[in-house]
C-alpha cells in the first residue's frame, strides 16, 4: 500500500476514501483491463466465421495479457482475485459461447462451465508464453483446442 500511495503522490487516507482495500483497487483495475480490451477487441455485429473470430479473440486475449506484465500476476494470479464470483472474463466467454451456438456454429454447449475451462486454457497459455514457450507453437495449439470444443461438426 506505502508503494501505491507513494507512486500516486497522494496520502494513504486518499487511497482508502476511493479504495476500502487493496483487493478492491484490483477488482477496480480489473474492471478497467476488461473494458479496454473489450474497446480493443469487440464483437462485430455480424459473424461470417466463427473460427477465424475465436482465433483472434483468444489471441488478442493472449497477447493484450502478456502486454499487462506485472499487473497480470497482481490482477490474475492473487488469491483475492481468484475467488471472486462475477469474473468480467469468464462472463465474456459465455456470451461469445452463446451467440455462436445462436448463430450454429458452435456445438451445443452448457456456456458457463465451457466458459471457465477456456478461460483457463487462455490463461495457461499466456503463463506457458510468458515461462519461454513458443509463442507460435502455444497459439496453433490453443486455436487447435478451441476449434475442436467449439465449432459444430
């Protein structure tokens, strides 16, 4: 807390009149990380191909991660931010989940719990890239995954 404050130039009593804690200044950032990548990376209005648009989402969603550094492990990886119910992220996939099948071209899922295992595949890729990974190699792997669980047969 002595580091933000200090960082921010303001008092620790400025901090906790915005901020009652330290985990709710990451739930705070989280919130604006899931905002800015929803601004970087929407859903067009029309879907021509759906797998060409989960290959760039969960690449933009890999990339626009590693590009956080440090505030990845801060936002991502503390206990704190692990046990939070409404998770911006697992929301998200669901809804992509949800608007292929409506358009059928997703396999018929249950988009809540698909959702959390693809975020935790997204996730484990970005880990795996940042531990020296070849990126090229995690991403052709990742889409591979995502097509197969996704796209209708």
């Amino acid at each position: 807390m002595e580091d933000i404050v200090r960082e921010a130039g303001a008092a620790k009593g400025t901090f906790y009149l915005y901020f009652p804690s330290f985990d709710a200044l990451l739930v705070a950032l989280r919130e604006r990380v899931f905002a800015e990548f929803d601004t970087r990376y929407p859903l067009p209005a029309a879907v021509k191909d759906w797998g060409s648009l989960s290959d760039s989402l969960a690449t933009g969603f890999v990339d626009f991660t590693l590009g956080l550094g440090g505030l990845h492990h801060a936002l991502f990886h503390s206990t704190a931010m692990q046990t939070l119910e409404s998770f911006g992220a697992v929301s998200r996939i669901a809804a992509f989940i949800e608007a292929g099948m409506k358009a059928r071209a997703f396999t018929k899922l249950d988009a809540q719990p698909m959702a959390r295992l693809i975020f935790a595949m997204l996730h484990e890729a970005v880990d795996a890239i940042e531990g020296g990974e070849d990126r090229a190699r995690v991403l052709r792997s990742l889409h591979t995954l995502l097509h197969r669980v996704l796209l209708a047969r």
